[in-house]
C-alpha cells in the first residue's frame, strides 16, 4: 500500500467546509438535466412546471449527494492511497463513518419526502436511480464497459425524472440522443482515468477494470458513441413532421448538430492529449471553448423555435 494511505492529509478546513465538500455541490450542475424534456416542448414560459422542475433539480442534488458519500465510503481505502483524493474529507479524517451515514440518512430523506410531493411516477425513477447507483458503488463500476453505460443510464435518468415530473412523454429520440451522449462523456471519464495513471504508473496501470492496453479501444468506443449523438439529432430533423411542428426555423436545429460534433471531437482530443481533468462536465464548465459552444447550441436551439 501507497505511504499516503498511512498519512492522512492534514486537517486545515473547518468541519463545516468538510460537510459542504464531501456533498460535492459543484456535481449539482448535472441536475439541470431535469429541465431539459420542458425544455424540448418549448413550456419553459409555465411558471407552475418550472416549479416541479426545481423541486426535481433538488430532490436528484440531494439524492446524488447521498450516493457521492456513499461511494466514498466504498472507495476509502483506494481515495487515501490516491494523489488527490486523499485530501477529500472521508479520506483524510476530518469526516468520520458515522457522521457519514448520519449525512446519507438526510439527504435520501430530504429527497424521499420532495419526490412525494412529486408523484409515484417520480418517485420511482428517483429510486431506480438510487438503487441502480447503489449496485454501481457496491460492484458494477469494476465491470468494464458496463461501469460507463450505468453512468450514462444515470444522466437519461435525471431527463427521464424531468419528464415525468411535469408529465411529459420524452421521445425515443431524445432517450436515445442522451444515452450516445452521456455514454461517450463516461468513457471520456475512464479514458482520462487510465491516461493519468498510465503517466504515473507505466504501461502496467490500470483503472478500475481498465489496463492501459484498452486505451485506444476505449477511445474508439467513445468517439463512436458521441458521432451516433449527432447522427441521432441529425437523423431526427429528417424523421417526418415532428421537427416541422415544433420548430419553425429547423436549420438551426442542424447547425446545433454541426456544433455538438465539433465539441465532441474537441474533447476526446484534450482527453487524448492528457490535458482532461476525470469528469468531462466539470472540465466543460471551465473550459472557455466548450462553454463558448455550448452557449452557441443553446442559441441555436432558441433561434430554432
């Protein structure tokens, strides 16, 4: 075992900022995806829908937070031999085992007690999606390949529990536009994983069920997954009327297209080069360029109604 799993790192934050970390609030951001089947039907003007919509976006950000506590506490012994997670909060001390249950006991009740107010519909995708990270946690995030198609099962939940939230029927193309989608950015995840150790460790390294050999394998997997993204938008703009009913300037809905397959390709190439931190959508958050296309598609996609 690492010498860093014997020494902890000190501790130099207060109990309060070590509460509000180990929660991991900068990974609410992901929760916006509740938004996006409103979004899509053009109701984001119901003042009533957005409502459920918050409550949504809360109820799945504290669902998360649980589930974030709890994958630490399966991964504490690997997070204190590691660089950089050995200074989370679980990992260097400053939380303790029972302080962490007593926080995933909250959390999954605050969550529990909105999705009531939500409806069953709600409330049973939310519990799909806890059970399904539980089972990630526990086992399945070291089965490879399958760790990343449950990260992105986890996203299209978040879009599923946004559709019935508000009684929306989410179309099957949108379903399958965000499972190429977030499939590609999980794998980009892993991708970036196992370069980071592969720099550290040499050609030995491994993460999770990952060897350093799968690289360009994992890679391809990757890339073809986010082009099958924009060929499903792509294809969805010639599927028949639907495109021509709710959008009155579709073109732009195809220069969406053109957008997103320049930001994919972008991101598998810094991931390529090394440079992408482990989580894409953190990284897109920071990243000028990506944020410059996002906010690009978004315009689009609102020029496009």
């Amino acid at each position: 075992m690492s010498e860093f799993a014997e020494v902890p790192a000190p501790r130099r934050r207060s109990r309060f900022t070590a509460w509000v970390l180990v929660l991991r609030p900068r990974h609410w951001v992901k929760n916006v995806l509740v938004i996006v089947p409103l979004a899509a039907a053009h109701q984001l003007g119901d003042l009533a829908l957005l409502a459920r919509v918050a409550m949504a976006f809360a109820a799945f950000s504290m669902c998360a937070s649980g589930q974030y506590v709890l994958n630490d506490l399966f991964d504490l012994e690997a997070d204190r031999s590691h660089p950089s997670k050995r200074s989370r909060p679980l990992a260097s001390g400053e939380l303790t085992r029972t302080a962490a249950f007593a926080i995933i006991a909250v959390m999954w009740l605050g969550a529990g007690l909105i999705a009531a107010r939500l409806g069953r519909a709600f409330s049973g995708v939310l519990a799909a999606y806890v059970l399904l990270m539980i089972a990630y946690s526990v086992r399945l995030k070291h089965v490879v390949l399958l760790d990343a198609l449950l990260l992105a099962a986890g996203y299209s939940a978040r879009i599923a529990a946004g559709a019935v939230a508000v009684a929306i029927l989410p179309s099957t193309w949108l379903i399958a536009f965000s499972l190429f989608l977030f499939y590609s950015l999980a794998l980009i995840k892993r991708f970036s994983e196992l370069t980071h150790n592969r720099d550290r460790e040499g050609p030995s390294a491994h993460a999770r069920g990952y060897e350093a050999v799968d690289l360009p394998v994992v890679a391809t997997f990757g890339i073809s997954s986010g082009y099958l993204a924009v060929l499903v938008l792509a294809m969805y703009l010639t599927s028949g009327s639907t495109p021509g009913r709710l959008y009155g300037n579709p073109s732009f809905i195809a220069l969406t297209a053109v957008l997103l397959l320049y930001w994919v390709s972008y991101l598998w190439l810094v991931a390529n080069r090394g440079r992408m931190p482990e989580d894409p959508v953190l990284f897109a958050l920071r990243d000028g360029r990506s944020r410059v296309l996002v906010v690009l598609m978004g315009i689009c996609a609102w020029l496009a109604v």
